[in-house]
C-alpha cells in the first residue's frame, strides 16, 4: 500500500496501546533462534472455542462503554491511577463508572517516569510511606490492585522489590496482582525478575506483546514463535496458578520513509531541491512549504483468526488464565471463540 502525504504532517495510524518496551529492558527480536511457528488457516475457517479458568481485560478511565454486557469476562483490569509529579497517587478510577458486572474489578496504578519511580520508590522516604498507604485505602473500592510500572532504573530494582513487598503486607488479604514485560529467558539484575516477584503476588499478567513496537523494525506485535517461547519460560518460573498470559487486541503502522524529525538548514535546502518546490509561503513572516512523497505503510495488526491460534496454542500448554489489553480495540468477532470456564 502507498499513501501521499505532506512533509509537515506524516502521521502515520497506530492504535491506542500501552508504551512500547524499552530495548535493552527486553528480549531483542534478534533473540530468536528457534523454528517459526507456522500457523495453518483451519479448515472452512472453522475456529474452536478456547476456554479458560479466568479471562481478564482491561477497561481505560473514560472508556468504559467498551465493557458492554455478557462478554466472558472474570476480571477487569480498571487503567489507570497515575504517580503525580510529587510522588502522590492520583487519577483513581471511579467504579461506579463500570457498567453493571458481576466479576472482579482491580484498580491498576501505572507510573511511566523513570525518575519519578525511583525517587517514589526509595526505601524509608515519606513518599513511598505516604504512596503505599494511599494505595491500600484506594484498593478498598475494588477487588484488587494491580501495579503496572514499566519504567523501572536497573539500580531501583531491590527497592522495587521490597516496596512490592510493603505494599502486599498493607494489602491485608486484597488480591494483589502485577504486569510484567514479556521474558523468555532470565536476565542478569532484572528489575522485572518474574522468581523474586512472583511469591509476592497472587497473579502476574506477563505482557506478550511489543515484539515489535513503534521505533523498531516493523512485525507482528507478537508472533506465536515468540510468545511460545514467553509463555514457555513464563509457565516454568511463574507457574500455572499465577500466570496470566496477556493478548494484545491493538495493530501497529510502520511507514517508510518517515520525514517527521528537525532539520538543519542544510537539510531543509536539500528537500527544497530534490523535490523541486517551488511554492514557498510565509506564515505570519515564518517560511513553509509542502510536498508530497510516495510513503510505503506496513501494518501488522491481530483478528478472529490470529487471536484464536494463539489462545489456542496457550490453552493446549497448559495455561488457565489469559488477558487482554485492551477492551474496546478488538474485532467483535473474536468474543463468540472464547469461554470463560464455570
């Protein structure tokens, strides 16, 4: 596919999706060495309806129409109460807002600072006292609480560690769940190390998805080699009790070439010349112009048929619970192949 677009307004489409893993907090694509898992369409376009013991989706503050009635759904993962600039917890959802559901509702807490996350996070610092005592009192409201932060500094893991601890010991007998980036092996000093997290947790949600992300090569955002091999390693150290394997309902564009960056003036000369402008305009005295450039798009993006063969490879492993980020991204389609076990 080809699209014609202007020099000063390329955007290219990409759906609304959590923030991509940083490349040297991940595995690499580069990383795989094992055979392509090699998917065959099924016959007649038959699809099997996968079950499992627990099925969670994520519901985002604001869109919470997108939760809409019978859909087989034990938990809802309600996003997200945020860390303010001065390290208080702030944006807690109001689950009065949820529609009618008879599952269980967790509060997620995300913090996307790198900074902010490890001066929050230092041991004895009346921020952390002050941020595990609000989220305690906030977790009342729900049946759960979830942490989701995903900017963790390699030297504030033991201080990750020990505040999960605090924060489980505050938490009483509350479900207490986390989401962790995606792993198939183990990393040395991981922040997100799933054997020292998991024992203080009752689930984790392992999120197998952003194999590629938006700065990467473009692929899929998370093919069946790749998340075999997750949900491998994720079932051998998590274990089946605690596991809950995360699906992605979103697609990604990668465009090429992507002219969206600052030039120096040279630059700006260049373009001028190998695109023979020759309408140049001043806006309020400041020079612009447009072109227009032939930009190859490619898209990877997950449907009915996809999602099934990889509910399906989890559920022949083994796997009792999956999730999926987020409600409201997703081909209705998908909901008549899913069973929510009784």
């Amino acid at each position: 596919m080809r699209i014609w677009a202007p020099l000063v307004l390329v955007a290219f489409f990409c759906f609304s999706c959590k923030a991509a893993p940083r490349p040297h907090e991940t595995d690499s694509v580069e990383d795989m060495e094992e055979e392509e898992f090699v998917f065959e369409m099924p016959t007649g376009g038959t699809l099997p309806v996968s079950s499992f013991g627990e099925i969670w989706a994520y519901v985002v503050a604001g869109r919470e129409a997108a939760l809409t009635p019978g859909l087989p759904i034990s938990d809802i993962g309600y996003f997200g109460a945020d860390i303010g600039v001065y390290g208080a917890l702030i944006d807690v959802p109001d689950r009065k807002k949820l529609p009618a559901f008879s599952g269980r509702v967790h509060m997620v807490v995300k913090c996307d600072s790198r900074s902010l996350t490890y001066f929050t996070l230092m041991p004895g610092s009346a921020e952390r006292k002050a941020l595990i005592a609000d989220l305690a009192a906030a977790a009342r409201n729900f049946d759960g609480l979830q942490i989701d932060f995903e900017n963790i500094p390699a030297r504030a893991g033991d201080s990750f560690h020990s505040f999960l601890a605090e924060l489980r010991a505050a938490l009483g007998n509350k479900m207490f769940t986390i989401a962790l980036p995606a792993r198939f092996r183990k990393i040395t000093d991981d922040v997100f190390d799933y054997a020292k997290i998991t024992p203080m947790v009752d689930r984790v949600l392992v999120m197998a998805y952003d194999e590629h992300w938006s700065t990467s090569a473009p692929g899929a955002i998370a093919s069946l080699s790749w998340c075999k091999r997750v949900a491998d390693y994720s079932l051998n150290v998590i274990g089946k009790e605690k596991l809950i394997m995360g699906l992605p309902f979103y697609g990604r564009a990668w465009g090429s070439p992507n002219p969206s960056q600052a030039y120096l003036y040279t630059g700006i000369e260049r373009i001028i010349n190998e695109n023979h402008v020759a309408d140049i305009r001043r806006e309020n005295g400041i020079p612009m112009f447009e072109y227009k450039i032939p930009v190859s798009v490619k898209v990877y993006y997950d449907d009915e048929y996809s999602l099934s063969a990889r509910m399906e490879m989890y559920r022949t492993m083994g796997i009792a619970s999956i999730g999926f980020w987020r409600l409201g991204q997703e081909t209705p389609a998908v909901w008549q192949y899913i069973k929510l076990e009784k």
